[in-house]
C-alpha cells in the first residue's frame, strides 16, 4: 500500500466529467479516477474550507461514525476492475478494525473531513498510475500496457490522452 495526496480536481475537455487526481506521496506517480459531480464538489467544499451552514451529505457520516463511537483511520483504493476502482474505508470499531466497502469518491471526501491518510494498493496503482513527461507535460503510463488492457481501459485511455497536467506546480509555493 502506498500513501496518496490529493492532487488536484479536474474537469475532461472530452466529456466534461470530474476527475480526481492522487499522487503517491513518495513518487512522482499520479492515479486519476473518474467521480461524479457532486463527490467533486463535496471533496472541493472542504479541501478550499469552505464553510457550508449545514453539514453535507459526507459530514453527516463522519458525525454518525463518532456518534457511535468509532472512528475513520484510513481509506483505501483497492482494486479497479472492469473500468471501476473499489475502495475501503477502515475503521477502528471496539477495538477491532472494520472494512467498509466503498466508491473512491466517498472515501476521498470522507477522508478529507476526517484527516486521515489515503492509501492505494500497488496493483492498482501499477493498472491505472501514470508518470507526467517532464518534457510535454503529458501523462504517460507507468508500465507498458498490453494491448488487450488498453482495449478494456479505453474509457480511461481517452481521459488521460487529454489531460494537461503541465500547470501541477502554477501557484505552489516552493520547496
């Protein structure tokens, strides 16, 4: 498992659809995975601290969480099969750990609320990671991809191709 930040939140030219960009916190890999609007806004509200007058629809579960007396320690992005990534929110319940499955999208905007790390297996990461060239800016796979792969994942191909990622660091402060 390998730990992952939050990147960025973009927006396909192609198809208009919310893309959520991780990083690998200790490399220069990036997942993208597709979510729906509404889990881009409500990763968004709380990355920007925006305050909302009313707890959203991922407050509320983390309240409930409390409310109950466990807590979120992770999340997790386990598995991408048939063109859908898979997640786990881990919680520590009485002692024990308990996996909940869950869309990454959720996961992520729960993670934000809650401060916990966000994580992804290294199969995912080695199905769907890609590298940006230094050079054009353009993402590239991180492995070579046979041919049947590329057929199954051409959603996602096309979304990548089309991503510029050139402008990451624009606004960063300086390391």
């Amino acid at each position: 498992m390998l730990e992952m930040t939050i990147e960025s939140i973009r927006v396909s030219m192609l198809n208009h659809q919310r893309v959520v960009i991780l990083k690998e916190k200790s490399a220069e890999r990036y997942l993208p995975i597709w979510i729906g609007p509404a889990e881009a806004d409500a990763i968004a509200v709380k990355l920007q601290e925006y305050q909302v007058p009313r707890p959203l629809t991922h407050d509320l579960l983390g309240n409930v969480i409390g409310a109950l007396g466990a807590a979120v320690n992770s999340i997790i992005v386990c598995d991408l099969r048939n063109d859908t990534f898979f997640a786990k929110i881990i919680l520590a319940v009485d002692g024990k750990q308990v996996e909940i499955d869950s869309r990454p999208s959720d996961a992520i905007a729960l993670a934000v609320r809650m401060k916990v790390p966000i994580f992804a297996e290294e199969a995912v990461l080695d199905k769907a990671g890609i590298i940006i060239d230094p050079e054009t800016g353009k993402p590239a796979p991180s492995r070579e991809i046979p041919p049947e792969e590329l057929e199954r994942m051409s959603a996602f191909r096309d979304v990548i191709e089309t991503l510029d990622l050139s402008d990451f660091d624009k606004g960063k402060p300086d390391a």
